[in-house]
C-alpha cells in the first residue's frame, strides 16, 4: 500500500520534531530542568510540510487533489500562556510541466492552549489568493484572483529552549474567490521564538 505525499510528509513532519527535540536536550545548556511554558509577549514562528490541495472552478471540482510543498509563517503577541493574537500566513504550491499553481492564506486570528500547556488550537479569517501560471517557451501567461479565507490548525509544542519551541502542526486553510475555491490540508514542522525577557 503506498501512502498519499501528504501523509507521508506529515509522518516526516511529526519525526523530525521528534528527532530535534531529543538533539536539543543534548545541546550544551546549564539549565537542570525542563523548560516552562511561559508565552507571555511577542512572538515568530514559520513552519514547513506538504499537503493535498482541491480546487472548484466555477463550481466544478477538479478532478482529484494535488499533494505539493506548503508552508506557513506567523507574528502574533501572547496575552497569557493560554492565548495569543496570530497574523498567519499559509501557503500551498505546485509546479509541473512549466504550470504552477499557488494558493495562499492571510488571516488574523487566536491560538487557544488549553492549560496553558503544549497543545495549541487556532482559527482565523482573513483574504486569500489563487493563482496560476504557464510557460510556453518564452511566453509566460498567468491569472490570479483574491478572495476571503479561512483558517483552522492544530499542533502541539515542545519548549526545546526556553525561547525556541518546535512541534507537528497540522492545518486547513480555504480561500474563496468570484472563479476559484480551494482549500488545502498539510502537516508541517514549525518552529516558534518567544521574545521573553531574561530571568
């Protein structure tokens, strides 16, 4: 049985946190214990993976979905160790044959950690974009049209230093235009810095 790319690369995802979690608790560091999940202030983050996109073209479904290379990058403020204000930005992208075709995810919204701990739930709203492009020999053609999105993701992280959290994180994004929905699934390594003042 051979696994979709996406799935695949979520799997991928999911090991290599793993493996960068155990590498940092090897790193050179005086601190004894485990790091708290402290959150409060600003912070930056950017994740990447794969995910299976679909699209409708004036309402007719493209005949099946399409597994490419995502990614993601975010700036937010956390108010307290269970909530932040995110600006997100995700994106999907598929090249073959001289056609590529790019979707991407502007939102605004919050991400819940419940108990104040690793787990982290987010949503948002915002614009999106659809975008394609050909190239002919020299000649190279492209339409692309802006619409609203939404976003919905999930992940949990693990504080490899006190400032540095990296962890699996999943997501659903969609974007509607007047010709064009799509909508992409991914899994994604992120990697997150928190701007904490010194102890």
């Amino acid at each position: 049985m051979r696994f979709p790319f996406s799935f695949r690369l979520s799997l991928v995802a999911a090991a290599a946190s793993v493996v960068l979690l155990a590498a940092s608790a090897f790193a050179a560091d005086t601190h004894s214990g485990p790091w708290p999940e402290d959150r409060n202030g600003w912070l930056i983050g950017f994740g990447v993976g794969g995910g299976s996109a679909g699209l409708k073209l004036d309402g007719e479904s493209a005949d099946e979905r399409e597994d490419s290379y995502t990614g993601s990058f975010r700036v937010g403020h956390a108010f307290s160790n269970q909530l932040a204000l995110d600006a997100q930005v995700n994106g999907w992208t598929r090249e073959e044959n001289g056609s590529t075709g790019t979707f991407d995810a502007a939102t605004v919204g919050l991400s819940f950690y419940p108990g104040g701990h690793g787990l982290m739930l987010r949503g948002g709203v915002g614009l999106g974009g659809v975008g394609f492009s050909n190239k002919a020999g020299n000649v190279t053609t492209s339409t692309s049209e802006i619409g609203y999105a939404a976003h919905a993701g999930a992940g949990y992280e693990f504080r490899a230093k006190r400032t540095l959290a990296i962890g699996p994180q999943f997501n659903w994004s969609y974007v509607s235009t007047d010709s064009f929905k799509a909508d992409w699934i991914d899994g994604e390594v992120a990697f997150v810095w928190y701007f904490l003042p010194k102890p």
